[in-house]
C-alpha cells in the first residue's frame, strides 16, 4: 500500500493575524495531527513548510499568492502530483483539489 501524501499550505494570514504581525501561516495534517503555523514572512513559512515536508515525505508544499491562488509547488519523496497549473484554483473554491 502506497504511503498518504502529506500536503502543507503556505498561505497569508487572516486579517486580525496580520494586525498582530504574522502575514503568512502553514497548514497541513501530519497523522492525526493538525498543523498552524504563524509566520511574520512568506519566506520563513515557505522555509518551515518544506522542512516540515521533508521530514514526512512523501509530501506536498503548496505555496498560495495572496489572493489565494497556487503560485508554485514542491513536492518531496516518490509521490505522484499535479502541477499547480493543474490544481488552477484558489483553496476552497468549487471544482478545486482542496
């Protein structure tokens, strides 16, 4: 049986998480493990992510522009995966992957 993909999402922050100074979070489930994370930079939650994706391959990072649309992907260990070019819509939206 092939391994569950591990998918985080980097995306901005709601907006009373940006008055406080964090612009951009990470999301994923690890397990039965929910994962938040804040970050003040896209940088620094682009960075964790793919730390965090690493250490549980196969995984998926989705890296969301701010309006809510796949920017780029990275994807870790043997797992098959669509392009972001594939996925085409903001997270949440009908008709997409998420």
């Amino acid at each position: 049986m092939a391994a569950r993909m591990t998918v985080y999402h980097v995306s901005p922050s709601g907006d009373r998480a940006a008055a406080a100074g964090v612009k951009w979070q990470v999301e994923g489930r690890e397990g039965r493990r929910l994962l938040h994370e804040p970050h003040r930079t896209q940088k620094d939650a682009i960075d964790a992510a793919r730390r965090h994706a690493q250490e549980h391959e196969p995984a998926q990072v989705i890296v969301h522009a701010r309006d809510g649309h796949v920017r780029t992907a990275y994807t870790y260990g043997d797992a098959p995966g669509a392009s972001p070019d594939e996925r085409g819509r903001k997270a949440g939206e009908p008709g997409g992957l998420y």
